[in-house]
C-alpha cells in the first residue's frame, strides 16, 4: 500500500511541477445579481433551528423522567435508555 500511495504522490507531484496547476473554474467578467436566500440560509435561522430541535428533544425526555421522580405514579423504564446518552 505504501509502495502504490508513493508511487501516486511521485506522479502527482511531478506533473504539477511540469505543467503547473490550473484552477477548474473561473470568474466571469460580467457582474450578475445574487439572488435573495430562504430566512432557514440566514445565520440567525441556523441558529435557531440548531438550537430548538436538541432542546425540544431533551426538554420532551427530561419531562417524562421528572414527572415520574415527582409523582411517583409508576415506575421509569425509559430512564436507562436516556442515561445512556
């Protein structure tokens, strides 16, 4: 394996020395306009979005355990799963 990823990168670096790199895209002259983004592409949507999905889901397991160790109803299966995380 050694032998063959060596052999790749002496390629490789022989032909970038010789023929150089050239980038496979390019910058058009002409200005276009860049079109408006969904409010979800904004910073402040990402955020929001990062941050309510895992506080819903903890909020929603940790109410199950605390409604059980308060009023003592019945007993709590589910703990040991969500321990584990």
């Amino acid at each position: 394996m050694s032998i063959l990823y060596k052999s790749f990168r002496g390629v490789s670096w022989k032909r970038i020395a010789i023929l150089g790199y050239k980038f496979p895209t390019g910058c058009r002259q002409i200005p276009r306009q860049i079109p408006q983004q969904p409010w979800y592409l904004d910073p402040v949507g990402i955020i929001l979005i990062a941050g309510v999905f895992p506080f819903a889901v903890v909020y929603f397991e940790l109410s199950f355990v605390f409604d059980t160790v308060w009023q003592m109803h019945h007993i709590q299966h589910f703990f040991g799963y969500v321990s584990i995380f």
